[in-house]
C-alpha cells in the first residue's frame, strides 16, 4: 500500500502534466470561494461596526420616542404619528416618578444648512439637547465647553460643532467664539466634538448641538422629543427603570389595562438585535448564491475527474498489475481531487481577504478579517474535494485490471 506522501507526489504530478486543465477546473471553485470569504468578513465587520457605532448609547442608557426608531412596517409608522407628543413635561414626569432612573434628558433633531463666511455645508443635522445631555451624550467634546442651565434657560445662541463642520469650517483656526449660521439663526460656537468618522458610509460629523430652547425659538416648539434615560445601576437596575418609565408615560397618557403603549422604548441591544436579524437574512443570501458557484466548481472537478479517469485507464490497469490495490487508486484520485480544491480553496480564501482589505482601505465600509473564516473556506473545500471525488475515485478504483491494461 502507497504512503501518504506517494499518493501526494502522484498526485501532484498528475495535475502538473495537465496544468491548463487543472486551472480551469478550479477557477469556479476559486470564485465561490472568493465571494463566501468576502461576504463573511464584509459582515463581521459590519457587526462590529454597529456594535461600537449605532448602538454607542452609552452604558444603562435607553431611548423613548413617539415613533419606531426603526421599522419595517409602513402601517406601524403611519399609526405611530397620531401618538401624542412627548414634551418637557414628560421629561420632569419621569425624573420625579422613576426612582432608579438617574438622568433624564431630551432632544429634538432637523435637518438645515450651516454657513460660515462664503462656506456652506448642506443636510447638516441640527439637535437641540437639554443641558443633562452632556452626561449621557458618549460624544466626547474635545475643545471648549458643553452649554449650561443658565445659557439654556435664557435661549443663549451658543452651539458644539461636529468634526465635519470643524474641518471645512475652520481648518488651521481655533473656531472658539466664531460665528456660525445654522439655518437662519446665527450662533456663537463654545466646543467641538471629537471625531466619530463614518456608519456604512454615512458621515457622522456634519452636526450641530445647540439647547433646546435655542432649537425651539428657531425651529418652534411643537415637536416631538426623543427621551434619553440613565439607569443608576447594573442590568436589573437597568430593566426596572425602563418599567418606571413605561409606568410614568402610561398613567400621563391615561393608558390603562391592555392598551399598546404610544410611545417606543430603544436600548443598544435592541439596536444590535435588529442589526443582526438583518445581516444574517443579507448574509444568508450572499452564502447561497456564493455556495452554488462553489458547488458547480465541485461538478466541474467531477467531470473533469470523470474525463481523466477514462484517459487514464491504461495507467490504472498498469498500477493495478504491479501490486496497487483498489484502496491505492481510490486514495490517489480522491487526493487529487482535494488538492485541486485546497487550491482553489486557497486561492480564493486570499482573493476574498484581498477584496476586503481593498474595501476597508478604499472605502468606508468595514471589514473584519478572522482566521477562523480562512480555516473555514480551506474546510469547506476539502469537504467539496471529498464529496465530489468520491464517485470518480470509486470508479477509478473498480477497474477490471485485465481491461484496463487493454485499453488504448
């Protein structure tokens, strides 16, 4: 019986002799492979993403809002909007009736142009934030000052630029004390906030945070808030005052036994829950579709394997001849099927990292390249290698000897 290593270097001599063809063969395996390493990482690092970006509330910090934060149902949006407002007074509410709810802030947020001098940035988003919003806020003001209760009382014009605003604004200035023109209000900048950089491509620094009674002078004061709430403790802590809070909304609203709440409460998890229902059904999709070409990557080894059987019969009957049992020839064709598709397999799991790489230095959309995925495509093409050399290894391995040495 033939070592390990002799089936291997027969193996790879035969697909040297045929190199074109063994290209060929492995290239619709390369392909599927490619797509499942790229989709994989370009997913994971989208996971990672979301989780360190769009759910970055901050620790025991949850949300309530008249509206679906997100929604896929058209109909809940529309009957959403008929819900009442949620006010200033809600706000106190909740800070007088939820006892382990340790700050309650609000906001309001619309969407104008900024302008300083003869420089204009378009669809700047413009929030108006109770003074509180300076603690549970995660961005981090990196020059200057967060507004105080007195400037927010006496509706002072006074804002925090974001990033964006500051590089095109004030490139090589100090913007402290600058004036700035936010829709048609001018205000005086007192801080600016540091860098967040992009969300699947989208810019997270073209804002501006002004109070929220400058926001209403300017913008009116029938809106809607968004609540933002900290807990003052751990988990349990966490879910009790999410309770108190839905407790204190439905007694102002007068909502009693089994009525739907008309507000909606969001925390990071819920954030990261419906990201991960969405990524998976896209990543489901990419796999299939990535996993057909990989599967017609085998058919083309089997044919192939198929055809070289045939012309490889004398061969066969001669090995036979000189001793080679039936285990012999079926573990020489069975390894050079896998070996075409560790090839293959190699070959794409590189060009996947390489177009995610690419993705992640080129563009804005992230990616996160594992070694666990790498192992994964090699598995996968081993497992593809076996399963469709099998047939042509048996068939190669049951071979009548005498016949095969007559073939021409």
């Amino acid at each position: 019986m033939l070592g390990f290593r002799d089936n291997l270097t027969l193996s790879a001599r035969a697909l040297r002799v045929h190199k074109l063809r063994a290209s060929l063969t492995i290239l619709g395996l390369t392909m599927g492979v490619a797509t499942l390493i790229t989709v994989m990482t370009l997913v994971q690092g989208a996971n990672l993403y979301v989780e360190q970006k769009i759910a970055n509330l901050g620790t025991n910090v949850f949300e309530i809002a008249r509206t679906p934060f997100v929604a896929t149902d058209f109909a809940l949006i529309v009957k959403a909007l008929r819900n009442k407002h949620l006010t200033l007074d809600d706000v106190r509410a909740i800070e007088h009736g939820c006892a382990d709810c340790r700050l309650v802030g609000a906001k309001a947020k619309s969407t104008l142009s900024a302008r300083y001098q003869n420089k204009e940035v378009q669809d700047t988003s413009i929030a108006g934030h109770t003074p509180n919003m300076s603690e549970i806020d995660t961005r981090t003001v990196v020059l200057g000052r967060y507004f105080t209760e007195t400037e927010d009382q006496h509706r002072v014009a006074v804002c925090l630029l974001g990033d964006a605003l500051v590089r095109e604004f004030f490139t090589g200035q100090n913007p402290l004390g600058k004036s700035v023109r936010l829709g048609n209000e001018e205000f005086t900048v007192i801080g600016t906030f540091e860098k967040i950089g992009s969300v699947l491509g989208q810019d997270q620094d073209n804002f501006a945070v002004v109070p929220l009674s400058s926001y209403f002078r300017f913008r009116g004061s029938r809106v809607s808030l968004t609540l933002e709430v900290r807990a003052s403790g751990g988990q349990d802590v966490f879910d009790r005052a999410q309770d108190e809070a839905r407790v204190v909304l439905r007694a102002r609203r007068h909502l009693t036994g089994d009525r739907e709440d008309d507000f909606f409460i969001a925390t990071p998890q819920s954030y990261i829950a419906l990201w991960q229902s969405i990524s998976a059904a896209f990543f489901a999709v990419f796999v299939m579709v990535s996993s057909i070409s990989a599967i017609v990557g085998g058919i083309v080894i089997m044919n192939v394997m198929l055809v070289s059987v045939t012309e490889r019969t004398k061969e066969i009957g001669v090995r036979r001849a000189v001793g080679a049992t039936q285990r012999d020839i079926l573990r020489q064709f069975l390894a050079e099927s896998v070996m075409q598709c560790l090839v293959g397999g190699s070959v794409g799991v590189a060009i996947g990292f390489a177009c995610a790489l690419a993705l992640r230095t080129l563009t804005a959309f992230p990616a996160s390249v594992q070694t666990w995925v790498a192992i994964l495509g090699l598995a996968l093409s081993s497992v593809i290698g076996l399963f469709f050399g099998i047939y042509p290894a048996t068939k190669a391995a049951k071979l009548d000897p005498v016949a095969a040495l007559r073939a021409e």
